[in-house]
C-alpha cells in the first residue's frame, strides 16, 4: 500500500540520565520561529487529516514521522515537522512544561509545599514501575558501559531534575543539524516537491558541519561479567516467591554488517521462536519459571547488535539452574544444529510477511532501517530481503553447519557475557520515593528566598500561558470542504456453504494471499464456564489436534499458515445499548497454494482437538499470566475504562469478564493452583458449544479474483466436516433476537444472520473502584452511558469527544497536570470514556472531567474549533484499511456501506448547537448513568469516602 510517509530522523547520543534528548522531543514540538503558537504539534492533529503524527526517542536517535492521503496535508505537516526540529522556540515555559519543574501543591499559594511536576517526569516515572522495562534498561546499560548505551536516553526520574535549559538548547544546537539528519519518505506523491521543499524550508538555511555524534564500538571483554538489580513487587505475581528474573546476554557484530545481522535475527529466531525452539524446550518446559525475560532475542537497535535469554518468574535459588541449562543448551545446538522443518518454517514466515499488506508500510519501513541507516549502514541493502534470503539459503546449501558455526562463535566462545538477575524489594517503590523527596530537599535547600519567589513567580506565568486562548492562525490547515463527502463502497457477496452458513467473499488485491475469519456464538455457554473463555481461545491451536502432538501442530501451522489465532468477542449493536452479540473469532492466513493445508488444519482444531497435555497447558497458563501481569503498566487507563464501563452495559459486564483486570486475576489464581486438572477439564466442555457447525454464525475470505473459485470449495469442505449437535442446544439467556446483516446479500437470496443477545430489563448502575497498584503514578477513567451508532445524537457525541480533548483536557490533564496523557473518547459502544494515563493526580484529574462537561456546555469554543475536531474525527474514519481487512466491519458489526455513509453525514451536520445540547443532555450532573475507577497506589482521599470500592 503506497500510504506516503515523511519522517526526520536525527542521531542524539547523550553522555548522562537527564533525558536531553526525550525532553528536547516534546519540547521542540512546543512552538518554532514560523509557528510560534504553542504546541502546534498537538494543534496540528486537528488542522489536518493525518492518518500518523508521533515522535519517538530511541537509545541513540530521535525519529519525528508522519502520514496523511492528502497531497496538500503532506506539505502541511512537513512544514511544521521542518520548523519544529530544525527552528525551535525552545522557550524556558516549555522546558518546565514538558520536561521537569518545581511547583506548589496550590500553584496560586507561595507557602505551599513544592512538588516536581513535568510531563516528560511523569511518563518515566509510569515507564519504570514496569518491571520488565526496568530489567530491559538496565541490561543494555550494563552490557554496552563504554558510551551512550550506559544512560537513559529516555530520562531516570532522579536525574531528569538535574537537566538545565541551558544543556537543551545546547543538545539541540549540536544534534538537530541537517549534517545529522537523515529524511525518509514513501508513497505515490511527488518525490521532487519533497525534495524541494526540505532543501528550502531547512537544508539550504545550514553550513555542512562535521557532527561530532558517532557512537564508538564497544570494547569486548575478556571474561564474563555479572549484576543483580532490584525492582518492584509484582501484586499480581502468581507466586510471591518467584518473582526473579535472570538472563544471560552476548555481544554481537555490527549492525552495519547487513547481512550478518539478518543471518543473527534468524538465527534468534530459530533459538527461542515457538514450541519446538531449543531455548523454549528447555528454559519454557522446565517448569523453573513462567515466562522467558525480558528482551529476549536479537537486539538491532544499538550500535553493536545483542542476543539475551532467559526466565523471569523464577525462585532465587533457580538462578544457577538457568544458567546451567543456558549454557547447556548452546552446547546442544553446536552439537546437533536445527531441523531442517525449523528452518523451512521459518523462511515461510519471511516469505508470507513480505506478501501481508499492512496500512502502516512505510513506517514499518521507516523504523526497521533507523538504527542501521543511523550508524551509517546501508538503508537500500538492508531493504533487499529477497537478495539476503537468497544468500542465506546458498551459505546452508555450501556448509550445512553454517548455523552451528555461528552458535559456537557468538555464545559459546563469546566472553563478552553480561549474566543479569532481578528480583524484588518490598520497599523499592519507597526507597525511590524516598531518593525522590531527597533529590526535591536538596533542590529546595539550595534555593535562597529569591530564587524561591521567582519559581511562584514563574510557575504563575505558565499557569497564565496555558490558561490563555492560543492563536493558532500561524499554522496551515485543511478545511472541512477538503474531506470527501463520500467515501467508496467496499463490494462484498454472501452465499451459503454446505446450504446453511453464510460466507462473506471480499475480492482485495491480497498480493496471494488469502485471509480466513469464522465466527461463532457463545449463546449457548453457561455462565460459568464465560470467564475461561480466553483461555480456551488462548490454548486451542497451541495443545494439538488430530494426530498431531503440539509440537508438530506448531510446525504445521509456521509451515503452511501466517499464523492461526482465536479471539472472545463481544460486539455491540449498532442501534440498541442493552444488545450485543457474544462469540469467539478465528482468524489465519496463509499464501494462496497452502490454502488446502490451513483449512485442513483448521478442520483437525474444530473436529478433533487435544486436550491432553497437562504439562504443556501448566506452561501456557504461566505465560499467559505472566504477560497479562506485564501488561498492565502500559496498558492502565485500558483496564480503568473497562472496570468503570462494567456496570452501565450488559455489554460492559462481558468485557470486563474477557479483557479487564477480572480476567487478569483469574488467571493468576489458575496459574497458582497445584491441581489444574479441574480447569482443563472445562475446556472440552467450552469445545462442545463452540466448535460445532450449529454455533458457527458466519465465515469470511478476502482473496484475489482468481483464487475465490478455490477458497469457496475449501471453506464448503470446512463446513462439511464439522460435527452437528444431535439435539438443538437452547441459548443460556432467553432473548436472542436474529439479525440480518444488511447489504452484501448473495445471487440466492442469502444473508448474514447475527444472533445477538438482549437485556430488555437491563438497568445501569454507578460503581466507584479504586483498583489498588503499587504504582507511582495513576490512571484514571470515567465512562458514560450515552447513545448507539445509529442514533443522531452520537455523531454530535464524537465530535464532542475529540473537541474536549483538544481544546480542554490537554491543557488541564497533560500541561496543568503533568500527566502523560489524556482526554476523551466515544466508543462505537455508545460509552463516553473520559481518561488519563501515567497521571500523578486521580481526584483532581476527576474534577477536570467535571469542568471539561461544564465547559462545552457553555459553548465556549468557535466554529474553527468545531472544524478541527471534524477533521481529526475524520482522519480516523476515512484511515486505510488493508486489503486483508476490507469488509471486516460488515462481518462483525453488520455495519453496511449505506449506514457508514448516513453516519458520514450525521459528523458533517454536526452544530454548535447540537455539541453544547447533547453535552447537557448526557455529561450533565444526573443526566446518565457514569461509573469511576483509578488503577494506582492508595489513595487517602478515596479510602475515606464510603461511595468508592477499593480492590
């Protein structure tokens, strides 16, 4: 897909833990000598029909990229990406804003207690309560200490106050220099015009200078070396005791050695990818742990490349037990190398991930060549897979020990080893809010009177800068006139397979590859059995079927198919709140000539599943919670929006039970048990409600013109062959309505059904929770109940969302608040969810959702203000979609193209008017039902008021 793309990427090596280069990233993005208005980045994400605007900071180079259909929207934004990095304000409010300040509790008190506050602050502080981060960091700290690999680029939160406003605008003036940059651009717009205007707007305003940034190799050791760290507590941990982690690490070549590198990454794959991996078979089936470590793998994005391995979840006296078994797999491989399957396997996924067509190409591009193109390697050679892979296959064909010789010579004989342990301290989160106060003492005893009257003198001043209307008619900006007023309809027939379930066919130029969706309902399921719904779907294809063991599944699965994944499902309706439709979701694709290999495999899973190997199910419970675990601390204002919808939606309720922090603690008490047998036992029992042709609701295949004919006959002969309940099965709850998909109806007639579930004496109710994390930072959600897809008032609804989140709640959550995130959106679910993430405030976060509602009830924005949340809206709505996607919407929600573009509509009419009554008539004070919730530490405040529920 030729989906254009522009980005600017610069090599910032920084020599200490300030964060420089991750607080230069935001600040330059504050504000630049042609668009001086503040934050035109966050301003431009509403001026424009950008399908990606971001900016990343990486261990040793900052990335600014960006996407947009829109020729004239290009321009646009690579103007402002232009100015913004190579002419920035750099003002010193900025600096405080983003990166680190001191402030009042009540900025408008002298005499208050001082605080550090920052975005840039904030956001490290919530990276590093995730201790898998906290691990990652310190491994490459400690296995490349020469230069730039030994700090944080991202910032330590005890160093980031060090950092001075002096040090930034210094780092800029010697990083941010077209003799340190390099521009990538992708997609079907005019190359020149880019050239052009990057020549003019930046590169013909500079003198070439020699750039001083190059990263020196890494000294090699001459023997091994070894650290332990500690962290955080896991809460969630599924036994207390074995909460350590370890790795062993080895340094290896260049990454500018293309094709050494690629040989490396596959040869990490072959290591530790899947069941049948020497590193999985014995580290994973050990039992000694729950998961592999953190960063497991080949590591391309420094300097000189590395591979680690290892186990978290481990009992400390394990640690020399890991090691051993290391060490010993190592020799293993030497000695006896890889199937020649494992091999094949694995070139087929290369082959089959250079066909799959993604939406975000070009910054899959952008990203995979940053950190060679970044040492000065070749861009264009990393590109040539085809050439690589063909260089790869002709070394095995000449040494058929090629493999082993690299094993021998980069970890057997590799003395540059970092042997790395972690494990928990009770106080951790203490002692580092101790560090913290001590870093905010020193400060504060180090100020005289003045000093400390020109910081309340300052802090008011950004106070004053932030509260005040911004002039943002300096920036360029797309009208509402420039969005299609249509968009093209996506063509899709429905016929029946084997005379009863429909199949939907979507003819896509998939580049040959073909796409396999089957949907079946969970209508039948006690109530019971819901909660291990996940998990079913999580071990399905991974315990065997058929006459196939798991391993050989694995290997038939990597051999024939891009992979084979079951998903729980609950989808709304989209005309009625209280009706939804409860199913699981199989997906897989595979190149066109395996298409009668993948439904083969499919036809084994559904008829003849394993549910026997205990010990293999042991090991996929204790990854599965291990990674949940993991999750959260990236994923915290999910898992808050969830608790806090749970209670105003029947729909809520069943999404909390598949995907919240229920299902979460569900699985650790399952990975405790000493006796799993009960739990495995259930899933036959799962098996018989979804795997049968009498819940299956509807099927789907995306494909080229020419292989339909194919696919129609596989996925008839799918069907055939799946068993039949000898009596009709009644559905657990009583009112099941069926609905017919509109649209996309057959030669014949036929239609898709979906049989969806209804509530009709459903009544929401608020609930307050307080979800206790040991956290330092909180994230926050609070979610309405308002109106379905259809209805006209949820047009208006999401464009409030988007409006209130522009023009508001950053201002108050991220720049006042010093959170990394925030705002408000509008689910197709009909909930309005107000969030905030890696946030140091809860209650106060919660009033500024309160102000937020009470501003836009006072209508106190402009037309252009109305303008720009459209476009942002509609950047979203009109994103691409793969081909492998097309049609997706219509199979799962029974969205038609009709009711897609009256919805279109609906967001083009939307009023003033209608903007400040639907935000009265459903935000207001006892207007709908809302429910809380806060994922973060304890709280005082909460735990004294009676109407909150701590957990």
């Amino acid at each position: 897909m030729d989906l254009p793309l522009n980005s600017v990427q610069f090599r910032t090596t920084p020599m200490d833990s300030t964060g420089v280069p991750h607080v230069l990233e935001h600040t330059v993005l504050c504000g630049s000598q042609k668009y001086p208005c503040r934050d035109p980045f966050f301003r431009m994400l509403n001026r424009s029909l950008s399908t990606f605007m971001n900016a990343f900071t990486a261990s040793d180079y900052t990335l600014y990229p960006f996407s947009t259909q829109n020729a004239k929207d290009f321009q646009n934004l690579l103007s402002v990406y232009l100015d913004a990095t190579f002419f920035p304000c750099l003002r010193e409010l900025d600096f405080w804003q983003e990166g680190w300040r001191l402030e009042h509790t009540n900025p408008s008190d002298p005499q208050t207690p001082l605080i550090f506050k920052g975005v840039v602050f904030n956001e490290m502080k919530g990276a590093f309560t995730d201790n898998e981060r906290i691990f990652s960091q310190s491994l490459q700290n400690k296995l490349l200490p020469d230069h730039t690999y030994s700090v944080i680029s991202g910032g330590d939160p005890l160093c980031i106050p060090e950092l001075t406003w002096e040090q930034l605008k210094q780092f800029h003036a010697t990083h941010y220099h077209p003799s340190n940059a390099r521009f990538f651009t992708y997609g079907n717009f005019e190359l020149e015009q880019h050239l052009k205007q990057i020549h003019e707007e930046a590169l013909s305003k500079f003198q070439k200078i020699e750039a001083s940034t190059m990263v020196p190799a890494q000294q090699p050791w001459d023997k091994p070396r070894e650290f332990q760290i500690t962290c955080g507590p896991d809460s969630l941990a599924t036994d207390a005791s074995k909460q350590t982690t370890i790795s062993v690490s080895f340094l290896l070549p260049d990454i500018t050695d293309t094709f050494e590198a690629f040989t490396l990454s596959l040869l990490s794959s072959l290591l530790i990818s899947g069941p049948n991996s020497p590193f999985y078979k014995a580290l994973i089936e050990s039992g000694v742990g729950t998961d592999f470590s953190p960063d497991v793998g080949y590591n391309g994005n420094t300097r000189e490349a590395y591979f680690s391995v290892g186990l978290q979840g481990i009992a400390e006296k394990d640690v020399q037990t890991v090691r051993g078994l290391v060490d010993k797999t190592i020799d293993g491989v030497v000695e006896k190398g890889f199937e020649n399957e494992q091999i094949e396997a694995l070139l087929h996924k290369i082959e089959i991930q250079m066909k799959h067509q993604t939406t975000n190409f070009g910054l899959t591009l952008t990203s995979y060549i940053a950190s060679c193109w970044n040492h000065d390697g070749d861009p264009v050679e990393l590109l040539q897979m085809g050439s690589q892979l063909a260089k790869f296959r002709q070394c095995l064909k000449e040494n058929p020990k090629f493999l082993q010789e690299k094993v021998k010579q980069y970890f057997k004989d590799n003395q540059h080893k970092l042997i790395l342990s972690m494990k928990p301290d009770d106080k951790y989160y203490e002692k580092q809010s101790q560090m913290e106060t001590e870093k905010l003492d020193q400060k504060v005893n180090s100020l005289s009177q003045e000093e400390k009257q020109q910081i309340y003198e300052k802090g008011l001043e950004l106070r004053d800068q932030q509260s005040k209307p911004q002039d943002a008619s300096c920036l360029p900006a797309l009208k509402v006139s420039d969005i299609e007023p249509t968009t093209p309809f996506t063509e899709v027939e429905v016929s029946l397979a084997a005379g009863e379930i429909p199949v939907q066919y979507c003819a896509q130029p998939t580049n040959g590859v073909v796409y396999f969706r089957a949907f079946s309902n969970l209508n039948t399921l006690s109530e019971e059995l819901k909660p291990y719904v996940p998990l079913f779907c999580n071990v399905l294809t991974k315990l065997g079927c058929g006459n196939l063991n798991y391993r050989e599944q694995a290997q038939q699965i990597e051999l024939k198919t891009g992979g084979m994944t079951v998903s729980p499902q609950v989808l709304p309706d989209e005309s009625h709140l209280d009706t939804y439709e409860q199913g699981v979701l199989f997906s897989s694709l595979c190149l066109d000539r395996n298409l009668p290999d993948m439904m083969h495999l499919w036809t084994e899973i559904f008829n003849h599943p394993s549910f026997e190997e205990e010990e293999h199910f042991k090991v996929l419970v204790k990854m599965t919670a291990q990674e949940l675990s993991n999750g959260i601390p990236d994923s915290g204002h999910v898992y808050a929006s969830l608790r806090a919808s749970k209670t105003l939606t029947p729909l809520g309720d069943l999404q909390e039970t598949f995907g919240g922090l229920d299902q979460v603690r569900l699985m650790k008490r399952i990975a405790e048990m000493t006796d799993i047998t009960p739990v495995l036992k259930m899933l036959p029992r799962i098996k018989k409600h979804l795997l049968k042709c009498d819940n299956l609701s509807r099927c789907s295949v995306n494909a080229t013109p020419h292989q339909m004919s194919q696919a129609e006959k596989e996925v008839e002969h799918f069907i055939r062959s799946l068993p039949r309940s000898k009596k009709e099965r009644k559905p657990v709850r009583p009112h099941v309505i069926e609905k017919p998909v509109p649209s996309g109806s057959g030669a014949d007639g036929s239609q898709m059904i979906r049989k969806l579930i209804t509530e009709p004496t459903f009544k929401p109710w608020q609930m307050k929770t307080h979800l206790l994390m040991p956290f330092p930072v909180n994230y926050v959600g609070k979610c309405v109940r308002t109106v379905p897809y259809s209805h006209p008032d949820h047009a208006s609804l999401k464009i409030l969302a988007r409006l209130m989140t522009a023009k508001f709640l950053h201002t108050e959550i991220r720049e006042k608040g010093g959170a990394y995130g925030g705002g408000a959106k509008l689910g197709y679910n009909g909930i309005f969810t107000f969030y905030s993430y890696r946030d140091p405030n809860s209650i106060e976060t919660l009033q500024s959702f309160e102000k937020a509602v009470d501003w836009a009830k006072s209508g106190n924005f402009t037309q252009q203000d109305i303008d720009e949340a459209k476009l942002s809206i509609f950047s979203a709505v009109d994103a691409p979609v793969a081909p492998s996607d097309k049609g997706l919407e219509h199979f799962l929600y029974g969205l038609s193209s009709e009711m897609k573009q009256t919805h279109r509509e609906q967001l083009f009419a939307v009023s003033r008017d209608g903007l400040t009554a639907v935000s009265d008539k459903y935000l207001g004070v006892g207007k709908s039902t809302h429910g809380l919730a806060v994922v973060g530490p304890e709280n005082e405040k909460i735990s004294k008021d009676p109407s909150w529920i701590v957990k």
